[in-house]
C-alpha cells in the first residue's frame, strides 16, 4: 500500500456508500490508521451523517464492509476498514465512537 491519502479515502467511502441510503445522508468521513487488540493494521472510517436511520439504511449499514473493500482496493488500501456510524446529534455534543 502506498502512503494513505486520507481524503481519497474519505471521498471513495462516501461516493460508495451514500447513494445506497435512502433515509440518510453523509455528512463527514473521518479517516484514521489504527490497530486492532492483536496489534493489525486496520483503518478506522468514522461517517457521520444525519437523518432518521430506517430498516433499509440498517440492511445498507450491515453490508458497508463488503462494498467498502473493492473500492478501497481499486486505490491502492489494503487496510481492513472499521467502520462507525455516528449521527451529526452525537458528532456534534462529543459523544462519537
């Protein structure tokens, strides 16, 4: 992997997981290097949005990985994504993930 480019990462999250949302909209995506508890490399993808989350936004959410993975390919990440979803509420007042 080359070195990450954090705002391609950001604008390929957001360009391949909004438009699937029907209920909600992509605001902000944070994009930071991390590790998980067995010290992999990982890619931390906080996406803060607005709007009322819907039973068909839930379905679009639990598959966000899945889709995210060949796009994140097609730049040159091979990082496993993390993904967290925080409402613009949440964002705001300090209480993201």
């Amino acid at each position: 992997m080359k070195k990450l480019d954090a705002d391609k990462v950001a604008e390929t999250v957001a360009d391949t997981l909004g438009p699937g949302f029907e209920n909600i909209k992509i605001l902000t995506v944070n994009v930071s290097p991390g590790t998980d508890p067995d010290g992999n490399d990982l890619l931390r993808i906080e996406i803060v949005f607005e709007g009322t989350l819907k039973r068909a936004d839930a379905r679009h959410m639990a598959s966000a990985v899945r889709r995210l993975r060949p796009a994140l390919e097609e730049i040159d990440v091979d990082l496993f994504p993390l993904l967290s979803f925080v409402s613009k509420l949440d964002y705001e007042s300090g209480h993201a993930t």
